[in-house]
C-alpha cells in the first residue's frame, strides 16, 4: 500500500447553483465552495484549470477567429455549393469534423459547428493541441507538462474513451499503485445540461449515477492508498435559456459586406468583430448599443477578466449576452437549445464548485485557475510521501564489524538477521 493519492475529479458544468442544494457527494466531500469561473466557454475554462492562468496568456479563449492567412480550411470552401440541407445537418458537420480533424492530425477538442463553408477559409482553428496532455496549450505549461519535468507518475483521461471506460483505466492504474496523482474527466453532463436545462430530473439521475462511481472509485483507492485526497470540481455552471435573440438581424441590414468591411463569429453567448474600415466599426457599434439583451465589453473590463489580447486576435469588439440568452442562429448552431454557459463569470449559473475530503483547502482558493495551486502542491507532496521506501528493521541486514588485521587467513564473520 502507498501512502497518498491525490484524485482531482473534474465534473465538467457542475456548477454551484447546480450543487447548492443538492445532496451530490456530501458524504465522500463534505467540504465545499463556489469558484468563480473564467470569462469564455469550456476552451478557456479548462486550460485554465490545468495551467492557473488566463486566457490572456495561455491563449486559448475561443475556438475560431479571423486569420485567412493561417486557415487550414481552404480545400472546404467548394462545400459551399452543396444543398444547404446537407450541410447544415449536424450528422454531416459531426462526420465531416472527424474527417477534418483526422485530415489536419489536430489532438484537442474539434468541430466545425455551423461556420458557413463560403467564409470558413477566413477563419483558422485555436485548439489543436490536446490540454490534457504536456506541450497542450497555445502558450506556456500546463499540469501535466509540471508532472512529467517532476518526474511524478500520473493518470489523466483520454478524450476518445467514454466516461466508464476512462473509470475502469483510472481503477486499473490505481490496483497496480502506479501513480502519485490522478486526473479523472467526466464531460457528459455538460452534453445533458444543454440539452434539457438545469432544473430537468434528468440532471438528478445522473448526479446519482456519479456518485456510485465516486463510490467505486474511493473503495479502490482506499485499498492501495493509505491517503486519498479527494478534490471534485467543474469549470462552470449553466444557466437555462429563456430567450432567444437573432444577432444577425441586427446587423446584415446595415449595408455591410461580409469578408470586406467586417468579420464576425457569431458564438452562442457573444459575437466577436473584426473590422475592415471606420464605417463598419461605427455601424455595428451603434446597432449593438440598441440591443437591449446584451452589452459591449469594455477594454479595461476583458482585461479585469484575463481576457484582453493586445493583438485582437480573439475580436476587436466582443458583444456579451445576458444571461439566459442564446443567439440563434449562430456560427455554433441553427436550434435553440435549453441550457447554455459562457455567460459573464459573475453571473449566477457561471460560478463553479469545488467539494472535497480535506479541511485544508487554502482560503485563496476562489476561482477555477487556482486549481493549479493544488493540484501542483498535492502532486509534490505525494510524490514525496510515495518515493520514500521504509524497509522493515527485522529485515535489514546488520553490517559485519571489518575483519581484524592478519597475515595468515582473514577472520570470517557471519552476520546475522534479527
């Protein structure tokens, strides 16, 4: 038996407003706190998790931005003459994406959700390295990359296996004591969220289901390890969608060309602008301040928020929603759907949790970039704790005293096992 295990088990849109009043693994985590979130959807949210920075400098926040130079998407634009039922059928997106991403050997998170494939070669993609893995962020180190310089054997899971089968190999590695830390991910309820809202009794069942595999889980760690140190946390909540709001109504009426005198991404909760001249800037500008759902982030606000990019590489402009509200459509989709986040972080569904076994869960730990800071520390210390091997004193070898001096035949000493 070793003597720790840290296991973070990360519940991805679990957040606080979801957990507050829910009895979710009070038994296993009774310790428990709201996190604050990072501005952004999961693409900023869990580099910054597995970093602890911002998206301002590991530079991953949103997943397409304009940049036709570095596009690897110009032998897509042909689609662009298919029937649009084809193309805008999510069967087609979902097997065209596998395709791409297989085609351009990308390694994180991947989709083409709904970008019109007549502009799809102005945009490039920012995710194609895998997060959860060493060298996975557009800028500096991440977790695993501080475990594998430290030498620290770990578990992390594997985005193409399914929730149970990522379970099994984390319980596989723990019977056979190979790790000093382990990272467990469950991304399916943030799939159900969106598709039925946080109040639907679907989100319940589920939270149950989880428990049980908590409960396995702490069984088998608890046989291996003499310390297991159970920290689970999400990256953001969800907030239901109560109102739905068409953008792009607003703006194609303005005289504007797409790709000439401006480019957007339309994304679920906020739509980000580049601008080709001083008239499309104002136009849009105008016509963004008279719609009443949503508001114009300031500068010095997205900085606040570690979301400011000195080269505007996400955006010159971002328009943020209220929460739940949804753009539809939108270059992430054509159907409403009944949960969304990546609303404002001081909203009320954005705040995330944390539950854990451990008292000592420093005070400063109060937004989900300051994950980091545990993981590191929790990483380190085990590490320590499992590397020292204390050999039994009935089964130490007692050292001879050296032979007496003699020019004849060397004495024989015999040592003994006490």
């Amino acid at each position: 038996m070793k003597p720790v295990l840290p296991l973070f088990v990360f519940v991805d849109a679990c957040g606080w407003e979801i957990l507050r009043n829910d009895p979710f693994a009070r038994a296993l985590a009774p310790h428990r706190r709201r996190l604050r979130s990072v501005f952004g959807f999961s693409s900023a949210c869990i580099p910054s998790i597995l970093s602890g920075a911002w998206p301002s400098e590991h530079r991953n926040w949103c997943y397409f931005v304009y940049d036709p130079d570095n596009s690897p998407f110009q032998k897509l634009k042909w689609l662009q003459w298919l029937p649009r039922q084809v193309t805008s059928r999510r069967i087609f997106r979902r097997w065209l994406s596998k395709f791409v991403k297989a085609q351009l050997k990308f390694r994180g998170y991947f989709d083409l959700y709904n970008i019109p494939f007549k502009h799809i070669s102005l945009f490039d993609f920012t995710e194609k390295k895998n997060p959860l893995q060493p060298g996975g962020l557009n800028r500096g180190p991440n977790i695993f990359d501080f475990l594998q310089d430290q030498g620290i054997p770990y578990h992390v899971s594997s985005p193409q296996q399914n929730e149970e089968q990522n379970l099994q190999a984390l319980l596989g590695d723990i019977n056979e004591e190979k790790i000093d830390f382990a990272f467990l991910y469950w991304p399916d309820l943030d799939g159900l969220l969106h598709r039925v809202g946080n109040t639907s009794s679907e989100v319940g069942k589920k939270l149950r289901r989880y428990e049980e595999s908590l409960d396995r889980l702490m069984t088998a760690a608890k046989e291996h390890y003499s310390d297991v140190k159970l920290y689970i946390f999400s990256d953001h909540g969800m907030a239901n969608c109560d109102e739905l709001l068409d953008l792009r109504a607003q703006i194609d009426p303005l005289g504007l060309k797409f790709g000439e005198d401006y480019v957007v991404v339309y994304d679920s909760t906020m739509a980000r602008f580049w601008f080709f001249n001083d008239i499309a800037r104002r136009r849009i500008s105008q016509a963004l301040r008279t719609v009443p759902q949503g508001r114009i982030i300031p500068d010095a606000e997205l900085a606040d928020l570690g979301t400011a990019f000195p080269d505007r590489y996400f955006g010159e402009m971002i328009f943020l929603v209220n929460e739940g509200v949804l753009i539809v459509p939108s270059h992430m989709g054509e159907k409403p759907l009944h949960g969304m986040h990546g609303y404002h972080p001081d909203a009320p569904h954005s705040y995330a949790a944390l539950l854990s076994n451990q008292k000592d869960v420093p005070l400063g730990i109060t937004a989900i970039p300051h994950i980091y800071q545990l993981m590191r520390r929790d990483a380190e210390q085990a590490h320590a704790a499992n590397s020292t091997v204390t050999v039994p004193l009935e089964l130490e070898e007692v050292q001879p005293p050296p032979p007496a001096p003699s020019t004849h035949t060397p004495a024989v000493t015999t040592a003994s096992v006490s």
